[in-house]
C-alpha cells in the first residue's frame, strides 16, 4: 500500500491536480509538496494600478498560504521527520514586469523555505525548492517571463516535474536541504 | 567631502531615525541632497537638525510606512517643498526584526508587524512615489540582507521580508525600466541600534563578527553604507537597475 | 506554452510514463573518471548496485585492482582503465572503451581532479595555476568531448561536472583550485546551452565529504572537533558518498533530470543556499 505524497496546492489551479496525478503512484509517506502561487496571485498587471486589496491578495495571502503550509507539515512531521518540497516558478530569480506582487511572494516563500530548512534540520525535516516555468504552472501568465532565454532542451513535462520532486521527496536524499532545483530545460540558469 | 554630488537632488530615506537610514539620511545630506528623513518617531528631527548643522538641507515627515495615506504625504511634502523627487530609499523594518523566533511558532501579530513594515512599506513607498520619480528619471531602492538569500537559522520571518523585497525589486526594475525609473537593493552591515543591543549583552559577538567580514569590522552607517547608497541614488548610477549590491566588508559574497 | 510542442529528441512524451521509472539507471552506461577514492569511488559504488555498467578510471593501477575486486564481487558490467585526469587521449580511450565495450556511452562523470596545497594569492606561481586547470579543467573539456559525439548522435546525454563549495565562497589560499573550480561551472553553463539541442544536458554538483580524506581521526577527540564542525548546519552531519552525494549524482544521470542543464545542485548538507 502506498502513501502519497500530500501535495497542497490552494486555489484548485489545474497543475496542483495534475502534479497530484503525477506523484499519485510514488510511495513516500513523510513528504508534503507546497504549490506557491494560481492564476488569481499571478494575474498579470503594473503595481500602481493595483487595490491595496489587490496587492494583499497575491503577495500577502500567498505568503501566508506558504506560512500555514509549511506550519503543517512541521506540526504533521514532527516526530519522525520527512521532507518538504515547494514547488514554484523560476521567475522569481530574474524578476518579472508586471508580477510585482507576486514575485514578491515567490521569493520570501524561497527565503522561508531556507530558513525552514535551517530550523527544522535537526529535526530531520528536509526543505527544498523545485522552480518551474511561470507557463507551466499558471498558463494566463506566460507572457511575463517572455523576456527569458528560451530553454536550452526544450520545456519541461509535467511528469519531469514531478519526478524532480520525487527527487527530493526520495529517502536516500538525506543530505539535500535549502537546496533549489530549477526545472525548466534550461533558461534560467544563474551563476 | 563627498565624492558623489547630489545637488540639486531630493532623496527621501524611510527608518531615518536611527541606525542605517540615519547613516544614509546624513551621507546624502554631506553629498549635497535635500533629505526628506521619514520617521515614525521624531528622532527623525534630530538627523535634520544635524544635517543641517553641517550646512545640508533636510526637512522632517512623520511617516507610518504602514500607512498608504501616510507615505503619500511624505512624498507630497518632499515634492512640495523641493519641487521634485529623484529617490526613495526604503529602509524601514519592523522593530521585531533581530527579536529571534522559531518559523512554527509565528504568531499572526508578529506575522504583521514583520510584513506591513517590509512588505505593505514597499508598496506604499513605490505607488506614491512613482508619479515623481518618472519626472525625474529616479530610483527606488530597497534594503536586503544575507538572511533574504540564504535564509536565516534565528530569523525566519526577518528573512522571508528581505527575501521578498528582492523579488519586489527586481520585477519593479523591469516593469519601470520603460519609465526610465530604476529599482535596486543594498544589503548592508552597518551598526544599528539592534545590532549595538546585541553587542552591549555580549561584547565578544562584535569581535566574532568582526573576524568573519573580511575588511574585519562591522561597517559605520554614514561613512561605509550611507555612502555607498548616495552614490547608487546618484545619476552616476542611472545605468544601474534590478541590482543587489553589498556594502558589508566583504561579509557576504554568495549573491 | 504547450510543453508538448518543443523538441521531442531523446525523451519519452507519453505523460501516462512512470514518474518513479525516469530515474532508472539499469543498463546505463557511465564513465566515472578518479572512481578509487572518495566521491568517485562512492559513486561508482552506487551506479553499480542501481544496474549501471561502468567505465572507471583512476592514476594508479593499486586502486582500479581494489575498485575491479569489489565490483566483481557485486556482478557488475564495467571496465577499468588507468587515465591521468587532464590527459585528452586517455579521456577519449575511456570513452572509445565504452563504446566498444557497451555499445554506447549514456552519462560521463567528470570527478577526476588533483589536491592543491593552500597558497596565497600574492605567492601564487604558474605552476600553482597550471595543476588544478590542466587536470580539472582541461580534464573536464576532454571528457566531455569524447562523449559528445555519441550523445549528440543519440539525441541523448548527461554530463555531471563538479564544482566547490569553497569556490563559491571564496576561501583563502584556494585562489587555484577554486579558479578551476568555476572555470568548470562556467563550461557546465556554456555546454547546456550549447548542446541541449541534442538533448544533451550538462550540470554540476557542489558534494561536501571530507571524512574521507581528514587525518587523524581515528583520535577520538579529533573526531569530536571533526563532527562539532557540521554541528552548526541545516543537517548536521559531514556528507556519505554513497548516501548522500552519489544519489545526487544518480539523479543527474538519469531520464528523470531530463529538463535541468546548466544547473549546480548542493550536495552539502545545506551549507551553501544557493540562488
């Protein structure tokens, strides 16, 4: 009998299911994997034209969001450890116009996740970052990255996706924590 | 005297009551800038009183960064008394900052505290100045620290804001490059209040500190940081944009 | 962006693929250069109990008879080659050996490198640069050129190089070493750029494991000091080959890896955050 890893992905976006669908086989009781971001967050737009409800909606609750998750899986994993996977888009690194809010978000969640990672490590709590393209995980935003390198090998597929989380969700990865993977077949590729 | 000329420029400096953004409030004053100092507090007033004792310009703003109408009237007075903006540095954290806290244990008040400061202050700042800065062809600069790119062991929430207005800055560098408007981050190691607390309950940290920079001391806010950042506000540095720079000694090279 | 509307070299498109069965490494074959001792030698280790047939290689003929033993004893499919690691023929004869010997060549691990002693930057000589950049460097360079080839005609690669910690953090009197050290990132960089239109992919791993070649630590008090040294970081502990650097480097080789080139992956316990 298989335990799933628990993918947590609010806001019902379509890649949470799918990558749910992905993992579904995987046994690995233990790991939680963390979606940052939907389509409602990283609606495309300039900052000055945003509500302050606005604003509040895609950087604030986002990072929220990410708090509460991490929070449960610390309280779920506790006892005997596990690994924690967030799952987000690689446009944080570069920046991206018209994603204020959001990128914000992205990137304190990655600060947190390290952070998390450097708290929880005695712990045995493992938390690392996997980074996707933008148009993989919300499609409505992929014009804001287009200003990136097309990638080197082609864009990733879902099923690559997952198996990078698979990746880290892996027991044998012991020594893995704070780390970040960029899967997107080569366009983001930072020093 | 000062090397970069800022002259004829207005800078306003959030958090310039103490610590790093006084040293950027002062060094910009020496430069030549009218310092707009906003503050919550009016410590604010005594870093005018003393740029102007040097023979600079400044004038004080009470200002919550916390609060949209209040950082919108900070930059109404700095474009009313100057008739212009040409940066905004936003320097601001919560006064939680360097309190230590485990991640699992946050608490929704501290959660606040950390985010309306860094997170909402930003935004505030940017929207209200973003008019004035086009006309002047400006920058908007934000504050960084290590703990935003590696995360930190002590203070997790401290290091989601820094790790966030990394991101926030350089999105807005792109998305206001057509303004002709830059957006850059500085991540600096100065004393600062905080830091002279924790040194005053145990000396032996400074020296600790001091052997891990590799210019061996922790940096002065006026003279190492503040001026590092006038030059950035500068328009030597209008090329510059979606930077991080560091003005620590060499503390942190991993950027 | 449809992800299915790029270029389908090399990878299996069926989205119903077993997510668990990409990083199956049965039958693949390696090259591991430096595979006697330390991180070489915990990977050849590990590729050979997850079903790899191997090229290894090592200076001496001493260690490549031990490694050969072991791997007998274990059933594994491999040759076993002497090369100094900066020797451009040596590297193409490990490869030629394993396409004779195998049919192919489907990953190449470019660990090989020498020791340096410290030396500071204001006493560095020709030969202090020299060493690191034609053993490491160079080294690198040849092995992968070999292998491209036969890669690029498959429409399929994996190149792992290797990096340093204390390159990254620019450590004194490793100005040498770590010089080499990011020569190879920025080849690892520039070759995923190049050659991912093969579906090839190249990257580089950052390992921390040093027990391996500490002294002294069959002293109980130097191995206190050894481990308090680790006690500071996110997993406490100095890294295992076999468990935690090799898996890594597992990954990197396998189908599952498909869609990260020109990355560096930390295999350090958390030391270095990078990005």
């Amino acid at each position: 009998m298989t335990t799933p890893v628990r993918v947590v992905a609010p806001g019902a976006s379509s890649f949470g299911t799918a990558l749910r669908d992905a993992l579904a086989e995987v046994d690995a009781p233990g790991c939680v994997v963390y979606v940052c971001g939907d389509e409602d967050a990283a609606t495309v737009g300039p900052l000055d034209a945003l509500t302050p409800d606005e604003w509040d909606r895609r950087a604030e609750r986002v990072l929220r969001d990410a708090l509460a998750a991490l929070r449960d899986a610390h309280r779920e994993l506790s006892p005997r450890g596990g690994r924690i996977v967030l799952v987000a888009p690689t446009a944080g690194i570069p920046g991206a116009p018209e994603l204020v809010p959001f990128v914000t978000a992205v990137e304190g969640a990655r600060a947190m996740a390290k952070s998390a990672a450097r708290q929880w490590g005695a712990a045995g709590i493992a938390v690392n970052t996997v980074l996707v393209p933008l148009e993989l995980l919300v499609p409505s935003a992929a014009g804001a990255t287009s200003f990136l390198s097309p990638p080197a090998i082609g864009a990733p597929t879902l099923a690559h996706v997952a198996a990078a989380v698979v990746a880290f969700v892996d027991p044998s990865r012991h020594g893995v924590t704070g780390a970040t993977l960029v899967v997107d077949g080569g366009s983001v590729m930072a020093p | 005297m000062s090397a970069v000329d800022l002259s004829g420029r207005t800078v306003l400096v959030t958090g310039g009551g103490a610590g790093v953004g006084r040293g950027i409030a002062l060094a910009c004053g020496a430069a030549g800038a009218h310092v707009v100092v906003a503050s919550r507090r009016e410590n604010g007033v005594e870093v005018v009183d003393e740029i102007v004792t040097r023979r600079g310009a400044a004038s004080w703003s009470q200002c919550d960064v916390t609060d949209r109408e209040s950082v919108a009237a900070t930059v109404a007075h700095a474009v009313a008394r100057t008739g212009a903006l040409h940066a905004v540095v936003h320097n601001a954290t919560s006064n939680q900052s360097s309190v230590p806290h485990r991640l699992e244990d946050v608490s929704g008040e501290l959660w606040e505290q950390h985010s309306s400061v860094s997170l909402r202050g930003a935004y505030h700042c940017a929207v209200a100045a973003l008019a004035a800065l086009r006309v002047s062809g400006g920058t908007l600069l934000v504050m960084t620290s290590p703990a935003g790119i590696e995360g930190s062991a002590t203070l997790p929430l401290y290091a989601t804001m820094k790790g966030a207005l990394r991101g926030f800055a350089k999105s807005l560098a792109r998305e206001w490059a057509p303004h002709g408007v830059t957006v850059n981050v500085v991540s600096p190691l100065a004393y600062s209040p905080a830091m002279e607390n924790a040194v005053a309950e145990d000396p032996a940290m400074e020296e600790r500190l001091a052997r891990r920079v590799p210019l061996g001391r922790v940096g002065d806010p006026e003279i190492d940081v503040g001026r590092g950042v006038a030059l950035l506000v500068s328009a030597d540095a209008a090329f510059v944009t979606g930077q991080t720079l560091g003005i620590d000694g060499g503390h942190f090279m991993s950027l | 962006m449809d992800p299915r509307s790029n270029d389908r070299r090399g990878v299996d498109w069926d989205d119903r693929v077993s997510v668990s069965a990409l990083e199956n490494l049965d039958g693949k074959v390696v090259v591991v250069t430096g595979a006697t001792r330390g991180v070489g030698l915990g990977i050849a280790r590990y590729l050979a109990g997850r079903g790899a047939r191997l090229v290894v290689s090592a200076r001496g003929a001493e260690g490549l008879a031990a490694l050969s033993a072991e791997l007998d004893d274990r059933g594994a499919a491999y040759v076993a080659r002497t090369a100094d690691a900066g020797d451009r023929d040596a590297n193409f004869a490990l490869v030629a050996a394993a396409v004779q010997e195998f049919g192919t060549v489907d990953g190449v691990v470019a660990n090989a490198v020498t020791s340096n002693p410290p030396v500071p930057v204001e006493e560095l000589t020709e030969a202090d640069l020299d060493v690191p950049f034609d053993a490491s460097v160079k080294g690198t360079v040849w092995l992968m050129q070999a292998a491209f080839p036969v890669m690029r005609d498959q429409g399929r690669g994996r190149v792992v190089t290797f990096g340093s910690n204390a390159a990254l953090n620019g450590v004194p009197t490793y100005a040498a070493y770590s010089a080499a050290k990011e020569a190879i990132r920025a080849i690892t960089r520039t070759a995923a750029a190049e050659w991912g239109r093969h579906g090839i992919t190249v990257n580089s791993i950052c390992p921390v494991s040093v027990r391996h070649h500490t002294p002294g630590l069959d002293d109980p008090e130097a191995l206190a000091r050894f481990e308090r040294g680790f006690s500071k970081q996110p997993v406490p502990r100095d890294g295992r080959l076999e468990e935690d650097i090799a898996p890594v480097v597992g990954f990197l080789l396998s189908d599952a890896s498909a869609y990260v080139t020109g990355q560096t992956l930390m295999a350090d316990g958390g030391r270095i955050m990078l990005r």
